[in-house]
C-alpha cells in the first residue's frame, strides 16, 4: 500500500465557522432562473429605444465576468481553501455565477438578433478596457499556489473587487432604466443578480479578514498597500471603460460616481477603510430597483415580476422515450 494522505469527507455536522451554513442556506433560498422573468415583457420599448447598442455592450461586459467568475474564480478559490465546507459554499456560488452569465444570454435571445448577439460577443473580444480587468482578475486568481495563504487572500480580495465593485458599472444602465419604468423585467434580472452578488461579495470578504488576521503586522502593512495599489489600478481602468462604454449616453458622470460607491462598499466588505469620498450616487439608480416588482435586500423575496414557471413533476414516464 502506498504511504497515502487519506481523503477527508466534508463534515456538516462539525461547524466551525457558523456563518458558512448561513451563506449557504441563504444562497439556496434565492435559487432563481432567467427563464421565470418576463423579459418578452421588454420587446415592445426596446423596438424603439435609443441607445441599443450600450445596452448591449453592458451585457457583453457583464457577460465575460460572469464568466470568469464561474470558471475560474470560484473554482481556483474553492480549489484552495483549506475548509471543505467553505470549498462547498464556493462552489455553489459559482453555480449562481453560472445563472448569472446564462440570464445574460437569455435577455440578448429575447431581444436581439442571432447577428447582434454575435457583434457584441465579438466587440467583448477586442475591447481593450474590458479585457485589461478580465486578465487582471484573472491573474490573480492563477497566483494561488498551495500552502500559501497570502496568495489565497490576494484572489479573495480580488473575487470581492470584481463582485462588490466592477460589475457595477454594467449594473447602472439597467437600474437606471428600470428605475424609470424602461425595459423593467430585464432590469428585474439585475436586480435578482444583484441579491446574489450581495451574498458572494459579503460571505468571501468575511472569510477573507478571517484570513487576514494571523498573518503577521509587516505582511498586514505590505497586503494593505498590494490592495489599494491593486484597486486603484482597476479603477483607473474601469474610468476609461465607462467613458469608452456609455459615451453616446450622457451618463457618464453618474455612472462613475455609482463605481466610486461601490468600490468603497468592496472595501468595507474586505475589512478595509473607504478610498474615496461621499458623493451623491444618482437616485434614480439607487430607488430603481425598490421600485414595486424589484428587490434589492440580502434577505428579501424574489420582485413581483419574477414568475415561477410551472413544472411538470416527473414520475416513471418522463423517463419512457
């Protein structure tokens, strides 16, 4: 026989960390499809709405993170965390991050055609600004080596900038739309997204300070500096991509003073100080999803225009071809 480590069973009834099974209960109440919103709902404004091509270069955007996030973040993350009840709560996430990337699609089936879709998977290719935050996250995500709890906290800190802080520039335009009662349902995705993003962002910070707090006060000091240096470096970035992104809008001002809020709410998830000063975020993106039908609370109920589909319950003859 080989001198083998034995394989451990992940142990439910041993806990702990308390707040692993609450991240987990509560990400499975929330399980949601695209399928179950009315998007078709949106056809008739968007036949006649402006800005078309923002729109769905948003969702391109949103898109490829969604999709790093499922393939890579998630599973490097969980690969290497130490407790395997925390690698299970990652991998759910990451099925939800999967949700995510796919309701995207759903919306650009329901409203656009086979050539659009292509156009805009294609523009997300060669868009400089979106590829530059894409590798960066990445990167650090493919840093982790064994063992290594630094470079474990690093991907952390990174998973809680792309989820607390860079998707939010994507998030504006449906908010704010359907804040005002335009392409609403498509909104009401958002705004599903939203809930869960809360999750990731709170659950995989929480556990990041967990991380930080034995290292030692010089390794503290020297994270402390990657971290900032490391945010500015995105943000700095995602500035030249709202401009490049909504520039036929007229939104942009607004759209970076949302980012800027968010990236000081991606901070304090990560147990950090705020970066940037208190500014006035546009109302209209902030009340649009507590708007009646839409939702915006960790622990609140699907909105009112989330429909759940009704499903045939399958007995011996589903399975009679």
């Amino acid at each position: 026989m080989f001198d083998l480590k034995p394989f451990e069973a992940v142990n439910w009834n041993r806990n702990p960390l308390e707040l692993t099974k609450v991240f987990w209960d509560q990400q499975w109440k929330q399980i949601w499809f695209p399928e179950e919103v009315a998007v078709s709902k949106d056809i008739k404004q968007w036949k006649d709405f402006p800005h078309q091509d923002t729109y769905k270069k948003v969702f391109g955007g949103l898109t490829l993170l969604d999709t790093i996030q499922t393939n890579i973040g998630m599973n490097e993350i969980a690969r290497y965390a130490p407790d395997l009840q925390e690698k299970a709560l990652y991998t759910v996430f990451a099925s939800f991050e999967a949700i995510h990337a796919k309701s995207y699609s759903y919306i650009f089936t329901t409203l656009c055609t086979n050539g659009e879709i292509d156009t805009v998977f294609d523009w997300v290719q060669r868009n400089e600004y979106l590829q530059y935050k894409a590798k960066r996250i990445s990167d650090i995500y493919l840093a982790i080596e064994e063992d290594d709890p630094v470079s474990l906290w690093k991907a952390m800190f990174a998973s809680v900038m792309l989820e607390s802080f860079l998707f939010y520039s994507g998030f504006f335009y449906p908010l704010y739309l359907g804040g005002q009662g335009v392409l609403r349902n498509s909104a009401e995705v958002i705004s599903l997204i939203l809930r869960d993003e809360s999750i990731h962002g709170v659950a995989i910070g929480y556990f990041a300070q967990q991380r930080f707090k034995p290292f030692t006060q010089e390794q503290k000091e020297k994270l402390t500096v990657w971290g900032y240096e490391f945010l500015l470096d995105l943000y700095h970035n995602e500035m030249k991509y709202t401009h490049d992104l909504y520039a036929e809008t007229g939104l942009t001002p607004d759209v970076k003073s949302y980012v800027r809020y968010n990236a000081n709410k991606a901070l304090m998830n990560i147990g950090f100080e705020v970066m940037f000063p208190e500014e006035e975020v546009n109302p209209i993106v902030m009340n649009g999803i507590r708007n009646e039908g839409s939702t915006y609370d960790f622990f609140s109920q699907k909105g009112s225009t989330y429909a759940v589909a009704k499903v045939t319950p399958i007995t011996d003859d589903t399975f009679r071809f």
